[in-house]
C-alpha cells in the first residue's frame, strides 16, 4: 500500500515536470534554443493568476485563461527584444540572452513582487481528497496528467495537423530555406514562443497549486528539473518531454522512499541523471541520432 | 607615466582617507546584513523594521548621530560574505548586525573576524556561529537549549514517546537543532522512529513524509523555515497524517500561516519573543512603539534585531569608543540587560535567556508558555 501511495506521488509530481517540460522543448525543437527563461516566464505566469484570482476575485481557469493569454504576450516580447536582433548570430550568442533574459526576469520579479512569498489558493475542484482504499489522492493530482495529455494532444494536432505546424516543423529543419520559400520565419517564431509561454505559464499554475507558494525566484528548479526532463526524453521531442518528466518525477520520489537518508540529494539524483544520459545516450529516449 | 598613476593614486586615497575621517567624525556607522530578499525575505524585512524603530527611539550615540547601512544578503551564503564585504570596504562601518539565518552567519562571520570589527547576529541559533571566534556575538540563545525545551514540550506537554524528525540538510540551523532535538528526546526517554531528510527549496515531501506515516510516531519534529514548514505540513494532513507538529523558531513568519491554512492549526514551536510573553519594561514599550508604527504583531526578529542595536550602543557608551578592541570586551561582559526580548546577558558571546513556546490557533500565533534556561 505504501509503494503504491509512493508510486501515486511519484506520477503526480512527473507530470507536473511533464507539463513544464513540454513547453520547454518544443521551444528547443524548433529553434534549437535552450530557452533558460522558461522557469522565469513561468514564474510571471503564476504572478499573473495570482493577482487575477486573489486580487481581483476571477474564477480560477479566468485567471489561467487570462495569465496563459498575457504571459505568450510576454514570451512574444521576449523574442522580438532578446532573441530575433540575435537570429544569425551563432548559437552560443542566443543561450547567453535567455540565461540574460532569466536573470533579469528574476529581479525584476524581486522589486515589484517583493521578496515575500505569497500564498496560491488552490480551486475547490482540486482541492478534494479522495480515500481509495488506504491511499489518499489529492483530485488535483488525478487532474494534472489529464491535463497535460490534452495539452500534448492539442500540441502534437498543432505541430503536425496544421499550416502553422508544418511550418515550425520546417523551421526547426532550416530556418534559412523556409525563408526562401516565402514564409515570414520571425512571425512564426513568436508563435512558437507564445505557445512555449502560455504553456510555461499553465504548467506554473498547476505547479503552485500544488505547492502552494509563489516567490520571483520559484521558477529555477522547475525550469532546471524540465530541462533534465526534456533531455531525458530526448530533447525537441513533445512525447520524450513527457515521458522525461514522469520518469524524473518517479525516479526522486522512488529515491527518498527507499532510501530516505539520501533524500537532501534529490536535486542531485536528477542532474546525476542528466549527465549519465548525456554520456550514454545524448538523443535521450525518444530522440533521433544526430551526426 | 606609472609613477604618475601612482601619484595620483596615493592623492586620491589621501583625499578619501581625510573625507573618511571629516565624516567619521559626526556619525556613526552600523552595518545591517539582513536577508531582504530570497526564501528569508520576511526574516529579513522584519529585522530591518526593527532596527528602524530602535534606530528612531536612539538616533544618537556619544554625541554623534548613527547612521544604519542596511546590506541585502538575499538570503545566500555567498551573497551574504559580498554583503559583508561591502559594509565593511565600502560603508566602513563600525560594527555589523545581522545576518539572520545561522547558514549566513557562519559564512559572514569570518569576513568579520578577519576585519577585527564586531558582529552581533540577531537571530542566529547555531552554536558554531560563535563557537573560537573573537569578535562575533549574538543576542539570542542557542540550539542546545531550543533543542532542549522543544523535547521536554514533547515528552511532558504532548505526552510523546516516539518521535519522527525532519532536516533541512542544506540549513546549519535545521541540521544542528534537530539533532540537539533528538539528543535531549532520547535522555528523557524517548525514541526518534526516522530521521529524514530534504534540501532547502524542496517542494515536493511526500516521499519523505510516506515513510514517517509507515512508522506512525506520536509527533513530528520539523524545525524548518516557514515555507517549507508550511509546505511539509498541507501535505502531511494530505497524506493523513493526524499527529501533532513541533517546530523551531524558524516557523515565526506570517507566511507559515498564510500558506500553510488550516494544516499549521495546531502546530507549536519554540522560539524568541511574543507580545504576549513580555517580561520586561523595555519589551512593552517595544510592542507598543511596533504596533503604533507598523500596524502589526512585532516578531522575534525584529525584536531581537532592536536588542542587538541596544546591545550594540550600551557597548559604545560604556566604553565611550566605536573601536572594536574596546566594543569587545565591553560587549563579552554584557549582564543583565533589559533587552525586549528578556533579560539577557552574554556569556561565551552567546546569550542566555528565556524561550517562549506559541501555537498556531484560529490562524495566528497564540502564546503558550515561557521557559526559564
């Protein structure tokens, strides 16, 4: 019963990396952009549903329709300010802005924020706990991958149903060529950044009603921990996003429980991991060999 | 060309030698090292509200007008030596309060040792913190002590026999009273079932929290900071776990209350100071001053942040000097001072004074008891 409560936590908290993994690396998958501001644009997404639902009492999906519309708003503004002046410039050039853009996020978050956490409510409708048996279930946790197999789907519809989708698939192939073939490149990179920040943003949601606290600098670890997750499964790829991220979140959880003195090294088991595949199978488990 | 930089160099050091001197010559400087920002904002801004009321009830010292240099730490061990660095460079300060968290002072304070310039950590519990140091103090009492009173609440007042215990392993504080917890348990005759672990940041306790709820001890000991306090706490009553929680004084924050809702009703800790369990003059026009100011409950860190400053300034005048050779000794021999937060006096640089216990009921901190050490 214990190994299968542990298990039930172990899903729950995958998913959640799940969810903010697959944001992350379609960003990558298309524009080979390790966006390291995810976590930050996700941190402004919580923000904005905060002030949405305690400040001004909207329901909670007003508040996560509303900060999901604001924060691919944000994501936009970020390419067009940080990213597009940097398009031709090599790779390395681009990574050093959204490690930039991250930091800068961070304060600014600090100084209009504030420094003190603050409470997130958590929506009745989550907050049930259901008794199975000697297992306790918190809906929110039954929630959350439904959720995020929706958002997948919808992702993958997009991605290889429709005009906007092949375009972006074509993109991530050569960027240069799709130019030539009379697409507008930059117009369809703010919509992949506006799709990668509305997802940030609802993954950030969902996370903070988990662990309900949101600070400006909350968006590290979670963006850290999908990256590890987006890696594992093979980055650039949406279904190694979320396969990653359950076996990130199973793999801690299965770790403090079997072995609970080794449970302050979490974080290290997670970029243990990391770098173990990075040696030993760097296209992750879905990824495509890359010469 | 190099002898003339160097020329130029050694005017302008003059020049600023001679306008350190004019300025040190009207005011005095305190450094504050406090964690603004970062997981222990709230610490940190309380401490600094304060340090603003003692500042604004004693604005002078020998003479000359005190001027507070308040350093962001950001709640970081690294950023807390820059910090410490800066006060002492480039305020040139006289002497440091703060910083707050024990993890913090122990890297803080050999920046201050090496400076030879006074530290006096508010709110520091470690017994590290002091421990072979010449020139670093703190205003409050130390673990073996917290961790003592927290075990004998459990054993005589909750009636506990077995325990579980939590750590916060990237947190001296959390490290060391949890141990000294589980050391003072044992001699009362109780038996800690598990001790498990996790690291500051941490969200997610629920592996952690699934093996404590398979051995099913009378209490849990979780001497964290607020936020992972209060996270531990919603998912333990989430998991079912029904025993009552024990904490450090860590858990005196608002923010324990405001994220962790119903789950925290109930718990108790041992920390420094409550309103309600002032014992001295001095502490009653404290609470009034606060409240009249800042429209709030004072904490034990702005307490014990307006002690420190207090402590800080009796050394001075005793001595009628800011050097640090003569604010040492003075301050080691400090007896009987009617601080807010008790009568204290400093021995071994650490301060010997009386715990309080409060609870969280009805969503506020509600006084429990005082222990004498």
């Amino acid at each position: 019963m214990d190994a299968l409560q542990q298990l039930i936590n172990g899903l729950t908290l995958g998913s959640l990396y799940a969810l903010i993994a697959i944001g992350y690396t379609m960003v990558y998958g298309i524009l080979r952009l390790i966006n390291f501001a995810h976590g930050d644009v996700l941190m402004v997404g919580c923000y904005l549903a905060w002030f949405a639902s305690a400040q001004f009492g909207l329901p909670w999906w007003v508040s996560l329709a509303g900060s999901m519309a604001l924060t691919a708003a944000l994501g936009m503004l970020i390419d067009l300010g940080a990213y597009r002046p940097l398009r031709s410039a090599p790779r390395i050039s681009a990574l050093i802005t959204a490690i930039g853009v991250s930091f800068f996020l961070e304060n600014l978050g600090l100084v209009i924020f504030g420094g003190r956490p603050k409470a997130f409510a958590r929506p009745e409708i989550f907050n049930e706990l259901y008794h199975w048996g000697g297992l306790r279930v918190l809906s929110l946790s039954v929630w959350v991958p439904l959720i995020t197999a929706l958002i997948l789907a919808v992702l993958l519809y997009v991605l290889y149903r429709t005009r906007l989708g092949m375009a972006m698939r074509a993109l991530s192939r050569d960027l240069v060529t799709v130019r030539l073939m009379g697409i507008d490149t930059d117009r369809v990179v703010a919509a992949t950044f506006a799709i990668g920040s509305a997802l940030a943003a609802a993954g950030g949601i969902f996370w903070a009603m988990k662990y309900p606290q949101i600070n400006p600098l909350m968006g590290i670890m979670p963006g850290l921990k999908a990256f590890v997750a987006a890696v594992l499964g093979g980055i650039g790829n949406v279904v190694g996003a979320m396969l990653g991220g359950l076996l990130l979140g199973l793999a801690e959880i299965l770790l403090v429980a079997w072995m609970p003195e080794l449970a302050g090294y979490r974080d290290a088991l997670a970029f243990v991991l990391l770098i173990a595949f990075l040696i030993f199978r760097p296209q992750g488990l879905l990824g495509e060999k890359t010469t | 060309m190099k002898r003339l930089a160097t020329l130029t160099y050694l005017l302008l050091s003059a020049c600023l030698a001679l306008a350190g001197t004019a300025l040190a010559a009207d005011t005095v400087k305190i450094g504050a090292c406090l964690s603004m920002t970062g997981a222990n904002a709230p610490y940190g801004q309380n401490a600094q509200k304060g340090l603003e009321l003692a500042l604004s009830a004693r604005p002078t010292v020998l003479g000359k007008k005190v001027e507070v240099a308040v350093a962001d730490n950001k709640s970081d061990k690294v950023e807390a030596v820059n910090a410490t660095n800066r006060l002492i460079q480039r305020d040139q300060v006289a002497a440091i309060i703060g910083p707050l968290s024990s993890s913090n002072s122990l890297a803080a304070g050999p920046v201050a040792e090496a400076a030879g310039l006074p530290l006096i950590s508010p709110w520091a519990t470690n017994p590290l913190v002091t421990q072979d140091k010449k020139f670093i103090f703190r205003v409050c009492f130390v673990d073996p002590f917290q961790g003592q009173v927290g075990a004998n609440y459990a054993f005589h007042n909750l009636k506990a026999k077995t325990a579980a215990v939590m750590v916060d392993i990237a947190q001296d504080y959390c490290v060391g009273i949890a141990s000294f917890f589980e050391r003072a348990f044992k001699q009362l005759g109780g038996q800690v079932l598990i001790k498990t672990s996790y690291s500051s940041g941490d969200q997610d306790f629920s592996a952690q929290l699934g093996a404590i709820k398979a051995k099913n001890p009378d209490i849990i000991y979780v001497p964290a900071y607020f936020t992972e306090g209060a996270l531990i706490a919603r998912q333990a009553r989430e998991l079912g776990l029904k025993q009552p929680m024990l904490g450090g004084d860590a858990s005196q924050a608002d923010e324990l209350i405001k994220i962790g809702g119903a789950a925290v009703e109930g718990l108790a800790f041992t920390t420094h100071f409550d309103e309600n369990g002032v014992t001295t003059e001095a502490g009653k026009k404290f609470v009034a001053a606060y409240r009249a100011k800042y429209n709030e409950a004072p904490d034990s860190c702005s307490a014990l942040t307006y002690d420190a400053y207090n402590a800080l300034l009796d050394a001075m005048e005793k001595t009628k000097s800011t050097q640090a050779k003569a604010l040492v000794p003075a301050l080691e021999q400090t007896r009987n001072f009617p601080g807010v937060t008790g009568v204290l006096s400093i021995v071994d640089h650490n301060a010997v004074k009386p715990a309080v216990i409060l609870q969280v009921k009805d969503g506020k901190f509600a006084y429990v008891a005082t222990v004498k050490p």
